[in-house]
C-alpha cells in the first residue's frame, strides 16, 4: 500500500473561491462565538452546510497550522480483546501521543471509546491515522469530534 502524501501551500486569500472564503469566516464565527451553531453561522454567511462540510476539514489560519493540534476520537470498538490495544499501537506507532481515554461498559457487544490525541508529532499525518485507525480490526466507527 502506498503512503499518500499531503502537499500544503500558502496560498493568498485573493485567488480562494468564495465557498473557502466563506467556510474560513464560518469557522471564524464559530471560534470567536459570534454564532452557536453551524446552522446559524452557514446562514450568517450565505453557506450551504455541504458546501462547508466540503471544507471545513481542510482550512485553516496560517497562524494555526503551526500550533500543536488536539484531536478528540469516538470510537465503537468490537468487545473483543486486545481491540482498544490495537488503536492505541496504531496511534503510538505513527508517534501519537494519547493523552486520555474513556471506555464505556460494552453493551451489545461493542464498546463506546473517547481518546484525545496529542498530533503535534505525527509521522504521517492525521488524515492518514484516521485510515490506519478505520482499517483496524475491530474498529466499527470512528468520528473526530474535535480539533485544540
């Protein structure tokens, strides 16, 4: 399997499309708390929801791309063992660093896991965790809830 590799450039905010304008103002307005909810803030700025869903994962400041990123991780893991040791190996292979982990009592044979990652030392980047993390055995979903 071949590493897929993430180019970044500094790009200047003149040339973007309006969607990716809009979406780093939505983002904006989120963060500085001048909107509660996406609903509110997409409306605020003409947005369509897709349209900053598109994005959202994908713009940033350029002050905050060199900031250490936090990352919160829900999972729902099959309750079998050794499951939760096989993402946190994953995760410490690629030079995560976990800060906690909350496991809720498995019911119906899955269990409900909370883990936030410390990504300042990615090898490979985070969009290639996440596919390490989904293609691991026992791993039934995966959502990222939240960026630091």
């Amino acid at each position: 399997m071949q590493k897929r590799r993430h180019n970044f450039y500094l790009v200047n905010e003149e040339i973007l499309p309006e969607a990716i304008k809009k979406t780093i103002r939505v983002k904006e307005l989120l963060n500085k708390g001048d909107a509660k909810t996406i609903n509110e803030a997409v409306k605020k700025m003409a947005l369509s929801r897709s349209a900053y869903y598109k994005y959202k994962d994908y713009v940033f400041p350029f002050y905050e791309s060199c900031l250490n990123k936090i990352i919160i991780l829900s999972l729902v893991l099959e309750n079998r063992k050794g499951v939760l040791l096989s993402v946190l190996h994953t995760i410490s292979l690629d030079s995560g660093n976990v800060l906690t982990i909350h496991q809720e009592i498995p019911q119906q044979g899955v269990a409900d896991v909370t883990i936030s990652v410390d990504t300042a030392n990615l090898a490979a980047g985070l969009e290639a965790l996440i596919e390490k993390l989904q293609a691991t055995d026992g791993v039934k979903q995966l959502k990222v809830l939240g960026r630091n």
